[in-house]
C-alpha cells in the first residue's frame, strides 16, 4: 500500500484559470500527518496557504480537514501540487495546470491537444520508511505512474500518447521524482520549449531536456515524422563530480504513437544522453530566457537592495557517542547553506510564531555571507582546523528578514566541501529571474559582467551546477515567511535550507493577513506515522 489521493498514481490534474479562486478541501483519513504545497504558486496575500509543514502551518492532522482557499493571480502555466511532509510527495502529488484567462490566447499557436507528463520515482517499499541518508536509491521510474517495458513486472503497462501526423501538442512537463534530476527524450522529435516553471520562454527548440525535481517545461510537440511509433524516455541525471553513474541506469520509457501506425512496428528508440552528462544539462539549462513582453512578463529591477552571497552542500554532523554513523569520517551527512543546518520547528510554526511575536522559535540572524572565505569549490585532502569548521555546520532555525519590496540578489555558490553535484533550489511565494550560470567560484568583478539584464528566465526552482554558481533576483513585493530550500527531499531532513521574511507594506492589501479559524494545530504525537492511504477531495 502506498499513501495516494483519490485513489489514483499520479493524483488528479487541477486546471484553473489565471483571476480564478482554487478552493481545495483535503480531508485526512490516514494516521500520516500531511500538508498540500502549491509548488509555485505565488500565494499573493494568502502566505497561510502555502503548505510548508511547520513553515506557514502546522500539518493536518489524521481525521481532521482543512480547506486550502487562495487566488490564481498573474501566473499561466503548468504547475504541481504535492506534500510537504518529507517523503510523502513521492505518491501525494498531481498536475495544477493554470491556462489563460477566458478569451486570452497563447502566446504561440493553440495546440491540437494538451498532454500532462508527469515523471516520478518508485520504491518497492513504504516510502514513509525510507532512510534518506543518503538519498535511496529508487527502483523504478514512472511516466503518468507507468514503468513501462524496462522493466519486467510492467512490459504490457506502459504510457501511449496517440497522435495524429501533423498535429501539434502541449507537453505539459512535470519531475515530481522525489530526489532525482532528468533528461527527457522523444526518438526522432525536436520539441520546442515555450515556458519553464509557468512563465513564457522564447521558444527554444531542442531534442533533450533536463528537469530537475520540482521543475516543469511547457512544450510543443509536432507530430512531423513518419507514421509509426516512437519510444519517449527519461533517465536520471547524477551530477555529482566524481562518483560514478551507475552501470545498470536504464531509459523508462513511453510511447509516441501515430494514427494508422501498425503493432507490428518496433518502435524507434532515442539516443540518451550519459547519466552524468553535465555539459548538456547546463547546455539546455543556460540557454532557456523569457519571453519579452509576454504575459505576466516584467523587466529585471536594475536597484539592488539587499546583496547574499550563500555557499550550499553537504557536510558532516557529529555522530552521536552510543551510534554507529556511515557516513564520510564515521559521521553522519548534514547540509547547510552559509555554514548553517537548518532546524525544522516542531512544536508551533514559524509563520504563527511570526505573526503572534512568539520568541524562541527562530532567530533572525541569517548570515548575508559564509563565515569564512576559501576555494569553495574544492576541499583539501587533509583540511586546515578552518576547513574542518566548515566541513561541520551549525544547527539553528535562522531566518533572513527583509522589507516589503526590496529587490534582493542571491549569489548561490556550491561547494565540494564533501561532493560537488546540482542542487535545485526552491523559493516559495516568488518567482526569480537567473541572471547567469557558471562553473567554479563566482567572480563579482568577471562573471557580474556576464549577467543578462534584459531577458533573462525566470523560475521558481533552479539547478545550481556542480561545482557552479547561479546569479538569482527577486522583488520582495510578497509578506510572510517564505521557505528557500533544496527540491531533493533526500537534503531536506539534511538541513539545505532557509526562510526569508518580508516585512509588512505600507497599507492593510500590503500586509500579512490573519491566519484562517481553522488551522491546523500541532501536535507531538509519534502514532501518526502508521497508515498507509491519504485521501483529498480535490475541488475548485
């Protein structure tokens, strides 16, 4: 048994409109604690509905309810919705599909057809139960829930997407693996990519993609080849420098099919990409940038306010004195941003603690820079007492607070303070424009030069390359407390992670609203983590 809503792998698609109210009402009848995030949803004057277990609330609890209620504004797209509760969002999670308002078109042909993709991992075993530390290696993988004929117990099960020769499609791509980036293939097929993360892109034409976890690509698929059928794939992308892919990674595959094609054919298989095939995923990834002047687009604030240069990896965590610890130096693995492990609250949440002026909860004291400067892309064999310092982070609840409608800049440096890989960065309640991409460390006088101010893509979770830097932007124009964590749920008991909070504006439409009567609660109790089935009546 695996915890899913409605009953169904993936769990059903939401489609709204840009200007319309989403009501949701998720009724828990398990004995898991769960809460919904509406990944990339802006959550304009509505941070309480977020999602963000013991972020903005506490979850639900099992045998209660709550009703998700929040506006779909200035956002068209393909979104998801998933838990927020460690690794429950590797089966709680669906499509949230926000196409443009009555009478508005696409900024590109209507497509004949819309195909939501949805790509995921799978465990044979309760994923309640997983150890993710380190990240566990799935055993399949799924596109729309079907591991199709990699794999024997599913030959006869595997996606078909029937097209008609000429047509065109709206691929409407989805990761909601859990800790996984992908790339994604048609055998034969160019596609063009017309918006990433549900903001317009200038069409950008490619035969491969890559996604990471969190990540959605709207694109358009034209059915120009012969009639015949055609394998679509996905294989996992491991990016971290130095550890070895593994030798049995194998395609999940689905099916392009065109009418009048006969089942006799065998169908045309891709070439993939290698499994750490980093240059190609940074290829795809640099080269995406928005569409000028399409909807809902707005040019690059030129004024910087507040400027974070944050390092992020993974490091160690002493073992405890009476446990046997497998990770490097006999101790266990820990992630941070700015040397700090990120410390989930456990009895109130922090947006109550926030909005009520409780103490004690978090501190507002996240670092604007790492404590200490070195060559952060390496690590000496035989560290300095400095390095060490650097190699165990602190474990605090901090947050960084900022006012209403500064624009902030974030540098985000990787590390290979243990092992360089790509880490997709999320920020809830905003989108970010990413001003540039780059390998080794930043260089605020080289690489500042190199920026795109003028149509730069925007996203809301971004792949930080190994070894790499990303060059992130924002506008603060969004009260609350808004987490800023790593997409891989393997990192998040780890502690990559942080939460900026942004200030009240000047009037009462600018300000943090009061929390719905019917919030969750908290609760301590440890029975709650029996069950194995989540039901969500899904409607808007």
């Amino acid at each position: 048994m695996i915890p899913i809503v409605n009953g169904s792998l993936p769990g059903p698609t939401i489609n709204v409109r840009e200007g319309d109210t989403l009501v949701v009402h998720v009724i828990n009848k398990s004995t898991y604690n769960v809460t919904i995030h509406w990944h990339g949803v802006f959550q304009l004057k509505s941070v309480w509905m977020d999602g963000a277990n013991m972020i903005t609330q506490c979850p639900i609890q099992p045998s209660n309810n709550f009703t998700y209620q929040f506006d779909i504004t200035g956002q068209e797209g393909t979104l998801l919705w998933h838990a927020h509760v460690v690794n429950l969002r590797a089966t709680i999670h669906g499509a949230l599909i926000i196409r443009p308002r009555s009478g508005r078109p696409y900024p590109f042909p209507k497509p004949y057809k819309e195909v939501p993709l949805i790509f995921q991992q799978w465990w044979d075993t309760d994923v309640r139960l997983l150890e993710l530390r380190p990240a566990p290696v799935s055993d399949a993988y799924l596109i729309n829930g079907l591991a199709g004929d990699s794999y024997p117990c599913s030959k006869n099960r595997m996606f078909n997407l029937k097209v008609v020769q000429g047509k065109t499609y709206l691929l409407r791509i989805i990761n909601a693996a859990l800790n996984t980036h992908l790339f994604f293939k048609i055998a034969n097929h160019n596609v063009t990519v017309v918006a990433v993360d549900a903001v317009y892109t200038t069409p950008y034409l490619t035969d491969v993609m890559i996604l990471t976890p969190g990540q959605t690509i709207d694109a358009i698929l034209t059915a120009d080849q012969p009639i015949g059928t055609y394998y679509m794939a996905i294989i996992p992308y491991f990016s971290a420098i130095g550890v070895p892919a593994s030798p049995d990674t194998k395609p999940t595959r689905g099916l392009i099919v065109y009418e009048g094609a006969t089942s006799s054919s065998s169908p045309t298989k891709p070439w993939m990409p290698p499994a750490n095939d980093i240059p190609t995923a940074h290829r795809f990834s640099s080269n995406i940038t928005s569409l000028v002047g399409g909807p809902h687009w707005t040019p690059v604030p030129r004024h910087v306010d507040e400027k974070m240069f944050i390092t992020m990896g993974l490091g160690l965590d002493p073992c405890p004195s009476n446990a046997k610890c497998v990770g490097p130096l006999d101790q266990r693995l820990a992630g941070s941003l700015n040397n700090r492990t990120f410390m989930i609250p456990e009895r109130i949440s922090m947006q109550e603690a926030y909005f009520y002026n409780i103490t004690g909860v978090y501190t507002d004291d996240f670092p604007d820079q790492p404590p200490l400067k070195f060559d952060f892309t390496k690590f000496e064999q035989h560290p300095t007492n400095s390095d060490m310092e650097m190699m165990f982070p602190e474990r605090k609840t901090s947050v960084k607070t900022i006012r209403f409608n500064s624009t902030v800049e974030i540098v985000l440096q990787n590390t290979g303070i243990l092992t360089p890989e790509s880490h997709p960065m999320h920020l809830h309640g905003f989108n970010f424009y990413v001003l540039g991409y780059g390998f080794g460390n930043y260089d605020p006088i080289r690489d500042a030069r190199k920026l795109n101010l003028f149509n730069p893509q925007m996203h809301n979770t971004v792949g930080v390359p190994p070894g790499g830097w990303v060059v992130l932007r924002f506008t603060a124009n969004n009260p609350g407390i808004w987490l800023f964590h790593c997409h891989m749920d393997a990192h998040l008991p780890l502690g990559i992670m942080m939460a900026f909070i942004v200030q009240n504006g000047p009037t009462r439409e600018t300000s943090l609203p009061s929390p719905p009567s019917n919030l969750p609660q908290c609760t301590r109790d440890p029975t709650i983590y029996d069950s194995r089935t989540t039901n969500v009546d899904m409607s808007y």
